[in-house]
C-alpha cells in the first residue's frame, strides 16, 4: 500500500480571517505584542491583506534581509493598522497611522529592517515612541 501526500507551498493566505503564519513574542515598553512572521517575498508581498480579525495584541512583523527604506500601503487590508518601522537593532524610527484600504503610500523615512503591523491606535495605547526598542525581534530574512 502507497501513501501520497501531497503538501501545497503558496502564498499564506487568511484562515477564517485571522493571519496566518509563525508567531513570535515582540516586547516593547513592558507589553507582548505576538507577531505573524513575514519574513521572505511572498509573506511580506501578501503581509495583512484579507485579514479582517486580530486579537488586541497581535500583528504582524516583517522582517528584510538589510535595512533600507520602506513604503507600505493597506491595498486590499480591510483592518485600520499601526506601523512602526525599526532599524537593525530594533529600534522604532518612526510610527504611523494607516486607513484601511487605503492605497497611498507610508514611508518609513529613515532605513528600517523590521515593519510592524498592529491594530490601529496599539503602540500609542502603549506609549511606545520613536526611539523605543523592541525585544525579540526575528533574525534574518529568507531572501
């Protein structure tokens, strides 16, 4: 007897609306934000789009092979959104605001290796501010 198993590898796509994907513990200002890794083209190409329910404290980070600028948008993303980008050390180099499905583009300003997405208002609800550094950020990017 012949056992096949098949395994699919495409684009992680929402499941029943929540974000698919690892999840990693990310601390900031004494705070858990648990994170959906997005951490090679596809998951950071597809990030939160479709995404409709998160839980208070999660989200999602991206994480870049180097540091560089970056521009994100909400095209397709249904949920409002919080951003901050940080550098290589985890550092958050600046914060923003993003309205759903909104197609215009929000730079990060200063090179960031590390994106994160949280529901709208999370890093103001937990006084987080440029400068701040966030802990446990994920190693390296898969390219």
């Amino acid at each position: 007897m012949t056992l096949l198993v098949l395994v699919a590898c495409a684009h992680a796509t929402p499941v029943d609306g929540h974000p698919p994907g690892e999840v990693v513990p990310l601390r900031v200002k004494g705070t858990t934000l648990r994170a959906h890794v997005a951490d090679d083209p596809e998951e950071r190409e597809q990030g939160l789009m479709g995404v409709t329910v998160m839980a208070a404290d999660e989200g999602m980070v991206f994480v870049y092979p180097s540091a560089g600028l970056r521009y994100f948008w909400m095209k397709d993303t249904p949920t409002p959104l919080s951003i901050a980008f940080c550098d290589e050390a985890g550092k958050v180099v600046s914060l923003a605001e993003m309205a759903a499905l909104d197609t215009t583009l929000t730079p990060s300003g200063k090179p960031a290796m590390y994106v994160i997405e949280a529901n709208t208002g999370w890093f103001v609800d937990h006084g987080v501010r440029v400068g701040d550094v966030v802990v446990g950020l994920p190693s390296g990017a898969r390219r």
